[in-house]
C-alpha cells in the first residue's frame, strides 16, 4: 500500500518544540489515533481475561455449534470450528501488534543505519547505499514477501524477519534526506570543528534530531507491517499455530462462511484490522502535523469582507501640490490579521494617501511595517486571514473595498497591476513566460484576437527588452533580471492606470537594478502610469519618485513631497531613517543606525510604535498614541506629538 | 544533450535493477528450503531412474553456477566447467526465449499460463486505477480547494479511513453484499455462456467486474485523494497563483491552468511507484473474487505448491514495475520542463 504519504520532508527547524505534546493535545485527529491505539494495545494485553473463551481448546464443542449467530452467550457468534468468535478476536489483536511492532523494529533499525551512514559519510559509500535502497524500492514488497514465505516455514517468527526484512526502503530514503540537513547546521559543524568524533557527532548531534523524524515514519511502517501479515494469513501463508485476524478471515472465507450468512465471522475479523491500522494512521498523520507544522491556508481560499467602522482619527490626505487627477485614493484604511486564539494582529492603522496620473510614489519603511499588506489590500489580495477592517480604497471614486469577488476580478490587472518581488516565485515554472503574459491580455482585453494577442505579447516583451524568440521559454531559461523585465511586461500588458512595484529589483545585482528603474521610468513617462514604488532604497526613491510614503509599523509615520521629505522631515523616524543613509552630496557626514528592531505586530506598544526606538521620546509618547498631524494645509502629514500645533 | 543523457541514465539503472531481479529470483528459489524439486527427487518412493529423468527435466543434473554444486547446502563444485552449462546460465538462456519452466500442478508452459492471465489483470488493474486516480484525485482537489471547510475535513477522513482498509477484507464485505443482491458470485463470466452473443459476453465480463472494481478503487482513491489534496496545498500556496490572482483569473482558471499540472506531477511518480503496491491488491482481490488474473494465479500457485508458476509471476510482476517506473520518470521529465535543461 501507499508508502509515499510517509516521506516527510526533510525539516530540521522546530523539531524538538517543548510545545509537542500540546499541539498533539489540540491535533483531535491525532488524539482520537493515540486512544484507539491505547485501546488496541490494552484488549491484546489482557486478552486472557477479557477473552470470554479459551479460543485454543475445542472442548465442549459440537457440530450444532458451527455458524451460531451473535447471541448472549457468544457476543459475536462463533466460526467455522464452533469457537467464539469474540475471543478469537481479542487474540487475535496480540499477533497483529507482536508482528507489527517487531518487524517494523527491524526495518526502522535496518533503516535508520542505512539512512545516517549513507547520510553522514556520504560519497561512494552514500552511492551504493542509495542505489541498492533504490533497487528494493521498486521491487515489489508482497509478491516477494509471499515468495519467501511460501518457501520457508510460515512461522511467526520467520513473517516478522521477512516482512520487517523488505520494509526499510522507505526509511533508509528518508532518514538519509534528514541526516543530509543536520549534517550541514552551524552546531554540528562546530562540534566537528572542535575535534569531536564521527561516532560523537551521530550520537549527540544527528540522532537527536532524526529520532522523532524516525518515530513518525515507525508509526507508517507498523500500519504496513500489519496489513501485510493479515494479508498473508488471509492468503493461507500465516503461523498455523497461532490466532490472527487474517487466518480468521481466510478460514471464514474458505469455509462456507459466505454461503452460510455468516457475516460476524467475516466483520469482526476485518474489522479488528481497520482499527488498528486506522488508529496507527491517524496517529501518524496527527504527528506529521505536530513535526512539520504546515501553515493550512492558500491563495484560493476567500478572503474575509471588508467591514466599516466610524471613521477613524479625522483626517486624511488631501494633498494639492498634483493638478492632475487623482487615480487613487486611499482613506483611513486599516487591516487586520484573525486568527482563532491570538487577538488581531493590527498590521496596517489608519494609512491614507492619493495617488495622481503619472506620479511615483515611493512606499518606505523597514520589513514587517505594512507595506505589503497595504499593497495586497489595495487589490483584495490580503491572505484568509487579512481583513479590512476599515477605510476606503476609491479607484476613480469606485471604492474597490466593498466589490465582490467577480467585480474586483475585473478591475486587477486591467486597472491596477502588481510587479511582485522575486520574479522567479512570481512566475508559473511549467508554463512559458509568452503564455503566462498572453493569458493576462486574453481575460481582461476580449476583443483581441489570437494573433494580435500573440503580437502585443512579443511588443511587450520588446518593451522591456527582451527579444522576441524569449517568448516561448519558460521562467527558468531567463536570468534573474530578465525575469524581472518579462514580470513588468506582464504587468503593463492589459495597460493598467496603476502599477504597484513591490521591491521589484531585490536580489538582482546593481546594474540590472539601475536598468529596470530606468526603464519603469521611463514607462512611467511614456505611458503616463502612476506607479507605486515599494522599496528600502532612499537613495532610489530621492532620486525619482514625487511623493514619499514613510510607514512604521503599520502607520503612517510621514508623507510629503519627496522635497519636504529629504529636506524637511518632521518625524523623527524620517530623520533617523536618512540618517542611515549614506547621501553622496555630504559625503563627510557619519552614518548612524536606529538602534532595536521595529514592533512585532501581535505586541504593538500602547503609546507611539516608535517610542521605544526613538531619540526623542518623552512621557506622553509611550502612554498616547499620537495622531496624524496635518502640515502646511494637507501636504505634509505626520504621526508626532512633537509637529502638533 | 542533457536530455539525453538523463534518458540513458535512467534506461541504465532500471536494465541494472532488472538484472538484479533476474539474479534475485533465481538464487531465491534454490536458496531456501522447501523447494519441492527437491524434495521430488529425493523421494524414496521413486525409482532411481525416475530421479533422475524428473532432475534432467527440472535441470537440476547441472551445476548451479561455476564453482558451485548446490547453494542449498553451500557444496562446492568444479570451476573449470563452461558457464554457459550452467543451471544459471540456462535460466537466463530460457529467459530470453520466454521460457519459464512448467507448472507442476498442470504441467503447461508457464509463460501460456501468465500471458492468458496477464490480460484479465490488466482488465481488472486498469479500470480500477484509472477510477481511483479521477475520484481521488477530484475529491483531493475539492478538500485542497475548499481547505478548512467540511468538504475538506470530509474528504481528509474518508481518505485516511479508505487507505487503512484492507484490501481483502473490503472485497469479502462487497462481495458478501454483492451476493445478496444480484450480483455475480465472483470469476470472470457465468459458466456455460461460452456460446452465446458477443454483446452478451462483454456485458456479463462488465457485470463481474463491478465489485472487484469497486472494491480496488475505494482502497486506491484513499491514496491519491490524500497525496493530491497535499500537493495541491503546496501549489496553491506559491506565488505564482498569488501572480494569477492578481491578473484577475478566477478560481476555476487558476485551478485549470496554474495548479493543475503542477500539482498532478508527484502523482505521475506514485501511479508508478504504486503499480508495486497495485499488484499486492490485485492478488488479495483477485483471490476474494475468484478473477482468473496473476493474482489469482498466485493464490492457486502458494496453495498447490506450484512454484515454476510463483517465480513467473513474480518475475513479471517485478519487471513491469521496474519497467512502469522507468516510464513515469520519463513521462515527469517530458511533464516538468525544469528537468530537462537539469
């Protein structure tokens, strides 16, 4: 049977979390595994008392007794010899665990061994290991376990070596993938580097971590163990001389039970073996949880409704340095994390900003401060568990907030698109980079048709650069830049009014980063978009954006003109922030970093989030939260205490 | 070029694990006790002459492999003997003839015995596994899309409850309802209807498949619903579905076009991997329904002590997988472009 659902990946991070035995607490799947085990292990260990018969002696027995239905004195009927069936049952329960857990003992130590040498030592000897474990793998299990069997004497003992014999492949695979990965940690080079032991090393370095990686597949190994031996008594190759459920159901099956009606000695059996396996798979499964938590949500899960409240702390940009109109109008918008049992993560507070036709706005602020969830809002692109919790978001005075799922499908991508970061996750790896453009213009620009779709793809791809015969490559055929290029023709391919760029030139190197923010200049220019610029680099956005964004986690710290900005910030987060930065027309001037880190958003301060950072804090900052200040009649907006008046 | 090589690589190994099956089964069967060849020929109820006409015609007046008299006890032999007079060298002569001995039971070629059987397995196999890889894997695609809801917690146990089932049992239980209601007691058509119409025929084939089908497919689904719903959870958390959100496709193009065939990928592994595993349930259902396929033929063989027919199935059994392996590994290779250009 399956054997695949067992291999686990390889994870090296949070395996030995105290918090184990909780998590399993709240895991009910794997709760309900663990008390049906308990359960099993309990019936087979107190099988003489429980058993209401001795199923070994026959006396007493008569032929009238062959067959009987379940009645009070046999609770579920007796067999084909007269016996009760329910004290055969409960015998039975011994066999399957003794063969389940001994000979899965014996794969998950032939396993283990395998798995950590091969993994430790590595080189030719990991080679030939590897490829004899490949070997078995493909060999079928049962065809040769039944082979073996057949040929030998079908004892109990001679089941439990060959079936615990055959089944470590998948172990010895999995235990070397893990060994792989603790191998190459910080702690254990460092215990290597310090002279210690390749024996010393596996013991107190490998092992540990391997273990409970090794308990979960054990779990899978005994489910199989079972199945197997049932089945090998069922096919009439199992120990004579003892009682099991597969012999059960092979002696029921071949001896008339069928033809008789007699259905509790064909259900009991069988189901003995659901309940064990069942139990063993639940537990397993409960456990993979536990070890490699897995975050259980998607991008296709819906999203949560934007709800409104009273709108909060008055006021909101309402700048008039632009004379073109405003495409974009974000007011007071605010945005949550739900989870079940932590109170909301408030991620991004009160933020409001507008955005004009053709205007370049750089979003700054450190990682973790909200500029992605702001982003992802804008789109109704927030995770299952973001919610807008407030605040407007008015595309040519549509608010995009309070649009359904079909009508927001419309508007992304035709009228705001999204240039993500790190374009190689961003592209579809099985599909071309033409087609996945192509795709875009086909949804939203309905009258094209194939050819003209096929031609505005390769006018895209010339756009940006990138010659036509790339069309039909796929994502991994590109060098990082490329891919970055081929993501911006993407996103100007349905010709949106607005296109968010999220950090969209991290990781690649300096000149490809100066090549594409000329180029979404130059765009900009020739295309008139307004573009929001997402990114770290001051240097960058003083050099083109118009207006600045500065958010510290999750409010608005500042926005002005990118003038008032460099030249006359007011929040003391600003001034810190350029500090930082090196400014080339003031090349004596020392660089200083804002010492501490920003706020964790599920422990955001009372006062000011920047209070326990900031220089110039004083009392009031850590009791009240400031407001946003409006300077210079709506141009310049700041969250101080200290701009107030 | 790399393409290439990759297909040779993998052509190679599966001709060494091959290799390794053919050496396997054959040092198997004389290795162990209780090979009734054996037995036969040293039977004092027969004549010398008799002995030795059964060791001639077993092969058995040969010497196992140069050096070697017996492997069971380990008896040392001449070395100086042309290998190709070899008990081991004609097994692997006889192979590539696609002679496999005689049934002891019936005394017919082996190979005539797995060919009529073969196809009645593939029968049995092929609807079976084409039904559990669509249910499994529609219902892995609704519990991995509607995660978190009933449908998913639903469609969770029903796959953990399917997978533990034994195959066996799950067929007698079918079959036990079966009876009661009409359907055929097991085998593969209604005795005495040899002559009758063509239509009939395959209607009545139709007919007996049912619940071995059914059976197959339950135990099966279980697997591929809980392996597709996981995948599909890893797909539908990359970004680039997040990148097909945004350009506005809906759930049912995302699915289609960006999850699917990204998704579907481990699976193609494991319908191969799983052929292995496939056969061990073919055996227990084609025992439960008396289906005459090569698990039956197993069955009938462990019973009768038949073993120049348990080696032949096991021999084909091992080699299709090895060979089914060999062709998923190629089919992911044509599937997931990133391997080719490795």
């Amino acid at each position: 049977m399956a054997v695949q659902t067992v291999e686990l990946k390889p994870s090296t991070g949070s395996l030995s979390r105290p918090s184990s035995w909780t998590t399993l607490g709240k895991n009910r799947i794997g709760l309900v595994g663990l008390i049906m085990l308990v359960a099993a292990v309990v019936v087979a260990v107190f099988a003489s008392v429980l058993a209401p018969y001795d199923p070994k002696t026959s006396e007493g027995i008569t032929s009238s007794d062959i067959y009987q239905r379940p009645s009070s004195a046999h609770l579920l009927g007796t067999d084909d010899a007269g016996k009760d069936v329910l004290s055969s049952f409960i015998y039975g329960s011994r066999v399957s665990l003794i063969v389940g857990f001994f000979a899965a003992f014996i794969s998950i130590v032939i396993g283990g061994i395998i798995g950590i040498v091969a993994g430790f030592y590595g080189g030719r000897l990991e080679n030939i290991l590897m490829r004899f474990t490949d070997t078995m793998l493909v060999i079928p299990d049962l065809p040769l376990i039944i082979v073996i069997v057949a040929l030998t004497k079908p004892s109990l003992l001679n089941i439990i070596f060959v079936i615990g014999l055959l089944g470590w492949t998948t172990t010895a695979r999995l235990v070397r993938s893990q060994t792989l990965a603790v191998k190459s940690r910080k702690f254990v080079l460092r215990a290597r580097a310090i002279g210690a032991g390749n024996w010393h090393i596996i013991q107190h370095h490998i092992l540990p971590l391997v273990l409970p990686l090794l308990v979960v597949n054990a779990i899978l190994v005994i489910s199989l163990a079972i199945l197997e031996e049932s089945t090998l008594s069922f096919l009439g190759l199992g120990d004579p001389t003892v009682i099991s459920w597969g012999q059960m159901l092979n002696f029921a099956f071949g001896r008339g039970a069928m033809s008789a009606g007699a259905w509790w000695a064909l259900v009991a059996p069988g189901f003995g073996i659901v309940w064990i396996v069942l139990a063993l798979t639940l537990l397993g499964h409960g456990l993979e949880q536990v070890l490699n938590p897995r975050l259980e949500s998607h991008h296709l899960m819906p999203g949560r409704p934007a709800v409104q409240q009273e709108a909060m702390l008055g006021i909101s940009a309402r700048s008039s340095r632009n004379p073109k109109p405003v495409v974009l109008d974000i007011q007071n918008l605010s945005i949550h994390y739900i989870s079940e049992d932590k109170p909301p993560a408030r991620a991004v507070e009160n933020v409001s900003f507008q955005l004009h036709e053709g205007e370049l706005m750089g979003l700054v602020g450190e990682s973790g401060c909200g500029k992605t969830t702001l982003m992802m809002a804008l789109m109704k692109l927030l995770p299952a568990a973001g919610q807008i919790v407030n605040g407007k978001v008015l595309f040519n005075n549509q608010d995009l907030t309070a649009m359904s799922e079909e009508e927001i499908a419309d508007v992304r991508w035709s009228a705001i698109s999204i240039i993500f970061q790190g374009a190689m996750n961003a592209l579809n790896p099985v599909r071309t980079v033409g087609e996945q453009i192509a795709e875009a213009i086909k949804k939203h620009v309905a009258i094209y048709h194939e050819a003209q779709v096929d031609e505005r793809v390769s006018e895209l791809l010339e756009l940006v650069g990138i010659a036509e015969e790339h069309k039909d490559h796929f994502p991994h055929q590109y060098s990082g830049g490329m891919r970055q290029r081929a993501m911006i023709a993407m996103a100007l391919a349905c010709s949106p009014q607005v296109v968010i760029a999220d950090e969209p030139t991290t990781a690649l190197d300096v000149m490809i980063q100066a090549q594409i923010l000329e180029l979404l200049d130059d765009l900009r220019k020739k295309l008139g978009l307004a573009i929001i610029f997402v990114t770290h680099d001051l240097g960058v956005v003083a050099e083109m954006c118009d207006s600045v964004l500065v958010m510290y986690g999750g409010v608005t710290a500042e926005y002005a003109s990118v003038d008032t900005i460099y030249n006359a910030p007011r929040h003391p987060y600003t001034q810190e922030l350029l500090k930082a930065f090196p400014d080339l027309s003031k090349p004596e001037k020392r660089l200083s970093s804002i010492p501490g880190y920003p706020p964790k958003l599920d422990a955001l301060p009372v006062g000011c989030r920047f209070a326990p950072r900031c220089p110039l804090a004083f009392e009031r900052c850590f009791i009240e939260m400031p407001a946003l200040h409006s300077l210079n009649g709506g141009d310049h907006i700041a969250s101080c205490h200290l701009v107030e008046n | 070029m790399s393409r290439y090589r990759h297909l040779l690589k993998k052509i190679g190994w599966s001709a060494f694990t091959i290799l390794f099956v053919l050496i396997l089964n054959f040092f198997l069967f004389r290795v162990l006790p209780g090979d009734p060849v054996k037995s036969g020929t040293h039977d004092p109820r027969l004549k010398k002459e008799t002995q030795e006409a059964l060791r001639v015609r077993f092969g058995l007046d040969k010497q196992v492999i140069n050096c070697f008299e017996t492997l069971n006890p380990i008896k040392l032999g001449k070395c100086d003997l042309n290998p190709f007079d070899t008990q081991f060298f004609i097994y692997l002569r006889n192979l590539t003839r696609g002679e496999l001995g005689f049934s002891f039971h019936t005394n017919r070629p082996v190979a005539d015995i797995l060919v009529e059987r073969l196809w009645n397995t593939i029968l049995l196999i092929g609807a079976g596994q084409v039904l559990a890889i669509i249910a499994g894997m529609v219902l892995g695609i609704f519990a991995a899309w509607k995660t978190r809801t009933s449908v998913d917690y639903g469609a969770l146990i029903t796959g953990l409850v399917a997978w533990s089932l034994p195959t066996f049992w799950l067929g007698i239980l079918l079959l036990f309802w079966g009876s009661n209601n009409g359907f055929p007691i097991g085998g593969r058509v209604t005795p005495g209807t040899s002559s009758y119409p063509f239509s009939y025929q395959v209607g009545d084939i139709a007919k007996h498949m049912i619940l071995p089908t059914l059976t197959y497919t339950i135990v099966y689904m279980g697997e591929y619903l809980l392996i597709m719903r996981s995948s599909l959870m890893d797909v539908l958390s990359e970004d680039y579905i997040l990148t097909a959100k945004a350009k506005g496709l809906s759930a049912f193009q995302i699915l289609k076009d960006h999850a699917l065939k990204n998704a579907m990928l481990p699976i193609v592994t494991i319908v191969a991997i799983n052929l292995g595993f496939t056969v061990a349930g073919a055996i227990q259902i084609e025992t439960v329904f008396s289906w005459p396929g090569l698990g039956g033929a197993v069955f009938e063989a462990i019973n009768r002590r038949d073993y120049p027919v348990l080696q032949g199935v096991f021999l084909l059994i091992a080699v299709s997988v090895v060979i089914a392996n060999l062709i998923a590994d190629l089919t992911y290779a044509y599937l997931d472009p990133r391997v080719q250009t490795e």
